[in-house]
C-alpha cells in the first residue's frame, strides 16, 4: 500500500505543481493550462516541472524539462541553469540533444531535498524560480531566454508533505 500511494504521489505531485503553480513570462507564447511556454525563434520552452522523489527512504527533488525545437535537428547543445540566487545552478548540459516525437525531454539529477539549492521550498509564500534555457545551433550560434515560474505556499506545501518536512 506505501508503495502504490508513493508511485501516485510521484504522478499527482508534478501534475499539480505544473498545473496550479507556474506563471506566464514576458516572453510567453499564450496562456496553457499553469504554465505560459517562453519562446524564441528557435524553440519553445513546453514545460519544466519540479518533483519531488522518495528514493530507498531518502527524499530528493528534481526538474523535468521539455523542450520542442522549431525545426528538427537544430540543435547541438542545450544548458538549463537556475538563476534565481546570485549563483547560477547548472541543472541540465546536453551535448548531443535527442529528440522524441518532435520534442527533448530532460530530467536533471537528484538534489537532497535539504539542499541549500531548494531553500526556497522552506521560505513562507511563494517563490518564483529563473531559468535560463541557453540553445546551441548546429551552425554554432547560441541563444538564451528565460523561464519565471511561481511556486505558491500550497505547491511547496504539498512538496513538504510529499518529502515528510
């Protein structure tokens, strides 16, 4: 039974998380259901999405980011840091992107959930995370944009319940 409520609660979580928590950037491309796509002439940010892992009794959380390119085949490279805080934090260096279905889809590594790069998730009301999507062409030209995303007290709530904290 804790088994089956963990594997749902690793389902639910995320999609609640994107649906209810995220908000539109100056670059948005329209309003989606919780997350505004940011997007620039060579790809549109679809989605990224924290989620919170138990993992053998350990807590963790981690970011799913998708990515669909404008055309096919573009890309050599793609580097996703958090910079919120004064340093940036490199969460995803893609050197040889694979698409699937027309899209890229990432999942950054595992970060202790009482790490010092997810003290917001301990902060009173909601946070709002930077990310900056960097995109290298195969003609090796890059390019940047950023992602805000509104995490509210209930999302980080429920992340902290999910993780016992």
């Amino acid at each position: 039974m804790r088994a089956r409520l963990n594997d749902l609660v690793s389902i639910v979580v995320p999609i609640v998380l994107l649906s209810g928590c995220a908000s539109p950037s100056s670059n948005s491309s329209g309003p989606t259901p919780g997350f505004a796509q940011a997007e620039n002439d060579q790809v549109i940010v679809a989605g990224a999405v924290f989620q919170p892992v138990v993992l053998d009794g350990n807590y963790y959380v981690r970011w799913n980011f998708s990515i669909r390119p404008k055309q096919a085949n573009t890309l050599s490279s793609i580097r996703i840091e958090d910079v919120t805080d004064p340093t940036p934090l490199l969460l995803v260096n893609d050197v040889a992107p694979q698409l699937d279905g027309g899209q890229w889809n990432e999942t950054a590594g595992l970060m202790a959930a009482s790490a010092a790069s997810v003290h917001w998730l301990y902060e009173p009301n909601d946070s709002i995370r930077t990310f900056r999507f960097t995109f290298t062409g195969l003609d090796g030209r890059s390019d940047s944009l950023e992602q805000q995303i509104r995490y509210s007290q209930d999302a980080k709530n429920l992340v902290r319940a999910t993780l016992k904290m």
